[in-house]
C-alpha cells in the first residue's frame, strides 16, 4: 500500500504545474488488482496531505508567501486497472517515472 500511495503522490507533484491563484485539480485514482485496495477515505487523506504539502510556506518569515496554492480532490470512487495485464509497479517503473520531464502539463495520468 505504501508504493500505490507513494506512487500516488509522486504523479501528482510531477502532473502540477504553476499555480497563480487557488486552483482545485479533481482526480480518478485506481489500483492495480494485486495491489490491495485503497478506500475513499485512505486516498482522500492522501490528496489533502500532497495539497498540504504543496501549500507550505517555502519561509518561514513570509506570512503570504505560498508555495503552491492547490487543492487535490478526488474525482468518483477509487477503481481498478481494467487491463489484467497493466504491470505491478517495481523499481524500473519508479525509476522510469523519475527520468521523465518535468514539463508534463497536459498530461492524463489515467
């Protein structure tokens, strides 16, 4: 459970770009079928710490000074991969993620 949320995490910080004003990002959030499943309330915790994170103060002497002003919220009930033969995430996966671009705005996580 902790790479799905850690996975979690990692694609959304990568899919956010710039913020100027408040923005809500609604996501679809689905498992693959060997992983064990992840409930409403589990990845709806999972997306108000990521927009939490995001949020922090970068100094802590500036009141006002906001990292990045979003909100993640999840978008219908988490599901399951539809293809059985989408591959368990290992460390190739993980590391394959971390070579990509940084500049992804525009791109559907599905």
């Amino acid at each position: 459970m902790r790479i799905s949320a850690g996975l979690l995490s990692l694609a959304l910080l990568m899919w956010v770009e710039a913020a100027s004003a408040q923005q809500t990002y609604s996501l679809s959030v689905s498992r693959h079928r060997a992983v064990p499943a992840l409930s409403d309330a589990e990845v709806k915790r999972i997306l108000a710490d990521a927009s939490r994170m995001l949020r922090k103060n970068p100094r802590q002497d500036a009141d006002d000074d906001v990292a990045c002003n979003v909100t993640f919220t999840l978008k219908g009930s988490v599901g399951t991969f539809t293809s059985p033969n989408t591959p368990v995430v290992d460390r190739d996966n993980i590391d394959a993620v971390h070579r990509v671009d940084a500049n992804v705005a525009g791109v559907d996580f599905t």
